[in-house]
C-alpha cells in the first residue's frame, strides 16, 4: 500500500493486519454508461461558474455543509497517485479511508499506533488540542490565547512556517478551511468530554479510551441518521433505508468486505460542494453589522494551516505557503456554533444565538466561483496526482459587489469579502 517513510517520502509496503481488515476500494454500483460529450461538460462547467446566476442558498444551516465534508473526509480519500493522462482502472483507484463512519479521520489508527500516537495525549486516552493565539482586533476580549481552541499543530522552531503550522490529525483535509477545521476540533473536544465523564463514572484506565471511542462513534452516527441524512436526503428514502435494509451498498463480487461506491464518491456526494456559500456569519466579530466583515470563503480558507498563513492578504499571498508570521488561529476566529446552526430545535435555550446575529441575505452570495477547482484534476481514471499540500482553490469571479478589506497595520488579516446588498 502507499504510504510515506520517516522523512515524508513516497514509499510502497504490506499492508498489516488491522489495515488489511480497514483496507477498501472503489466499487461500481451501475454499469459503466458512455462518456458524456464535450458541449453537454462544457455547458455544464459554464453553468456551474456562471458568476452572474442566481444561487440562493439552501435553508440548511450553513453548518451542516461543513459537517457533510467531515463525513465525506471520514468516508472515501482517492489516493491514487498517478502521471496525467493515464488511464486508471477502478481497482487501481486507492481508497485511503474505512468507508464505515468510525471516526478513522479523527482516531487514525488509535494512540498505541507508532505512527499516529502522536496525536494523542501523553495520557494515550485524550486526543490533542491546540491553544489559539491572541490578538487586538476588535477588543481586549480576543486578546488572549485560548487552550484547546484550535486543532493541534506541529508547532515547535524546526522546519519552515508551513512546516510548523501543519495540522496533527489524521487527515489535513480536515485543516482546509476553517469551517470544517473546527467541525473537527469540535469532535475532538467531544471525545475528550467523553473521556472525563466516564473517567468520572468508573470506567478503568484500560478500558477508557475504547468505551470514549464507542460513545463518539455511535453519537455521530446517531446524528447522521437522525439529524443530517434527513436535511439532505428525502426522509422518506432514508426510512426505506433503515427499515427495509440496504440494497446496493455493497458490491456483490467483493465477498464481505465493504467497498466506496465510486458514484458516490466521485459523484453523488459531491452534491455538498453545491451547499458552499460565499460568506458566513462567523463569530460576533465577523458578521454582518459587526466590526469585521463577514467571513468570506477566502477568509475561511486564509484560517488555516494547510491553506492559508492565519494572517490575512490575498490569493497571491496564499500562493506562497511561507507567508504571514503566525502559526496557529487568531482567539478572534474561533467559530460560533450558534451561528452556524440552529440549536434551538434541541430546545437548549442557552445554545440560542445571541441577540442581534445576523443571517446572510439570499440573493447576496455571488462571489465566488468553483472555476479554479473545477480546473484540478478529476479524481477520477486518467487523473493526474495530488499535490502534497492542498492550497486554497477558490478565486473570485468578478469584482462587482465585492471589496477588498485592507486593515492598518499590526490587524492580523484582511481579505475579500462579499456585502450584503
Ligand atoms: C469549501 C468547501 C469544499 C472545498 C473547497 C472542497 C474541495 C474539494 C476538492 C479540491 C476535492 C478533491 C479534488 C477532486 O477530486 O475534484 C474534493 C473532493 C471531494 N469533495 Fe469536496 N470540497 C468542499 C466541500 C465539500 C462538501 C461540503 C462535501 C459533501 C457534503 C464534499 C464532498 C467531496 C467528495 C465526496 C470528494 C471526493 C473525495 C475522495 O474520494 O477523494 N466536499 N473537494
């Protein structure tokens, strides 16, 4: 299987045991149809990066887009790495991750593993954090680190800034933009959660991060099923699902060993790029009507370590994975949940969204568009590899209802952010 040797380097070796059980590929539910014509693809690229359409958002909290992308990272990572322009075979197509929500992109191969315990504790049981960094923008309020605000970090003085700012986790997909970076810190705070209370109730050292893992599993699969499937997916089909079983998950020349349906994958699940907004009502800091403006999507991916440099300035600025001078997030960005979703439902009073949030007005998302990603390779046969570091991919479409924020100096960011109109 592929993986990297000590200095980060390619390497092919036998898979063991454990990875041997975890190991699955991409299966085919349908039959293989013809290739779709060029006017039909090129229509549909105009279409998908028509700037000037109309795109109202869903009215799914904004939230839930970023959950759906943890779960497609928790569920199928093409790893193939091949030349452009060759041709791969569905069974050459490597997929890098459990297709069983069990969490492998937060837990990896658990904190005994000599490769992924460094994303442990020293106590083997709790999952790293990371502290945010003060700073001055708006007020003394973020001018504090905070303690298990942001992911964990190599950090340290070895290596280059990039080198430093490099998420521990199991999947730096997972530090793209900060939407998602958070959703998985969020998970990582839960597990941790988890871990006191049972430590609390009895339950044995030796046991404690086996029962904290169950607990976290079956809660995320318990929200999947109950809460996400049914905002996203007909209610109905999801029912059928769950009542009647499932009838064309598994691949029926593949025995017992579950595989990624590369539909699914490569297609179907990609329908949450579609649930991508231009801007969010971020934090009381980054909001419509507060004293930032509101998190554009250029400055979610600026607040991060794999795609950004946490410290603000342009597409041209990200180009270079050196800039900036901070390694780790800002206090002022770290997310407010009660933004991002509506906990109400729950009937949770204190999780309400403070008095006076704003909510993005439709009609005023139109800044971005997909046209640099679309230009990536296809993870699909006869793609061309990866490159090691995903850089942000997102540039704006056009100028009009846009404007460059420029902050005095010693501001930790500015960047391009959409008004409301
Ligand atoms: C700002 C948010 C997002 C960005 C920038 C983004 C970008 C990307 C990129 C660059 C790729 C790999 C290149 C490719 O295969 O074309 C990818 C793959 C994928 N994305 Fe997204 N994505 C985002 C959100 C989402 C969401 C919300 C979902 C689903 C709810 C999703 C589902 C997928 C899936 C299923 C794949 C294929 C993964 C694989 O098998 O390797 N993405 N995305």
């Amino acid at each position: 299987m592929l993986d990297t040797d000590e200095r980060g380097e390619p390497i092919t070796r036998e898979p063991g045991t454990a990875e041997e059980l975890r190991r699955f590929r991409f299966s085919r539910l349908g039959p293989k149809g013809p290739r779709t014509g060029e006017d039909l693809r090129a229509a549909l690229a105009a279409a998908i990066t028509d700037a000037a359409a109309a795109h109202p958002d869903t009215d799914i909290p904004a939230g839930f887009t970023y959950l759906g992308q943890f779960v497609d990272h928790d569920l199928t990572m093409d790893r193939t790495e091949t030349q452009l322009g060759s041709e791969v075979t569905l069974d050459e197509l490597v997929q890098g991750r459990s297709p069983a929500l069990d969490l492998d992109s937060v837990y990896g191969r658990g904190p005994r593993d000599p490769r992924d315990g460094r994303f442990y504790d020293e106590d083997r049981v709790r999952l790293r954090m990371g502290a945010t960094i003060a700073t001055s923008f708006p007020d003394e309020r973020v001018a504090v680190d905070l303690a298990g605000f942001d992911l964990p970090r190599v950090g340290g003085t070895g290596g280059t800034l990039a080198d430093r700012r490099l998420p521990l986790i199991p999947d730096p997909r997972n530090d793209e933009n900060l939407a998602v970076a958070q959703t998985h810190l969020a998970f990582i705070r839960f597990h941790n959660r988890v871990v006191e209370h049972l430590a609390l109730a009895g339950v044995s050292e030796r046991r404690l991060f086996e029962a904290a893992r169950e607990l976290v599993v079956k809660h995320y699969q318990w929200m999947l099923r109950t809460d996400f499937l049914p905002r996203v997916v007909d209610p109905a089909v999801v029912a059928d699902v769950f009542t009647r079983g499932r009838r064309f998950f598994e691949s029926p020349h593949r025995g017992r060993r579950p595989t990624m349906p590369i539909e699914f994958a490569v297609a179907a699940y990609r329908m949450g790029h579609s649930m991508i907004r231009a801007g969010y009502e971020w934090n009381r800091v980054f909001t419509t009507g507060g004293p930032g403006p509101v998190a554009s999507l250029l400055l979610l991916f600026t607040f991060t370590g794999v795609s950004g440099n946490f410290a603000g300035g342009g597409v041209a600025e990200l180009d270079d994975p050196n800039s900036g001078t901070v390694d780790r997030l800002p206090t002022n960005w770290i997310a407010d949940f009660r933004r991002l979703y509506d906990f109400t439902e729950s009937g949770r009073p204190d999780l309400a969204p403070p008095p006076g949030a704003g909510t993005w007005p439709s009609g005023s998302t139109r800044c971005w568009s997909t046209r640099s990603r679309s230009s990536r390779r296809a993870r699909s046969p006869g793609a061309a590899p990866r490159s090691r570091r995903s850089r942000g991919t997102w540039r704006s479409a056009t100028s009009r209802g846009r404007r460059w924020w420029s902050w005095p100096a010693g501001s930790r960011w500015r960047g391009c952010s959409a008004r409301p109109r």
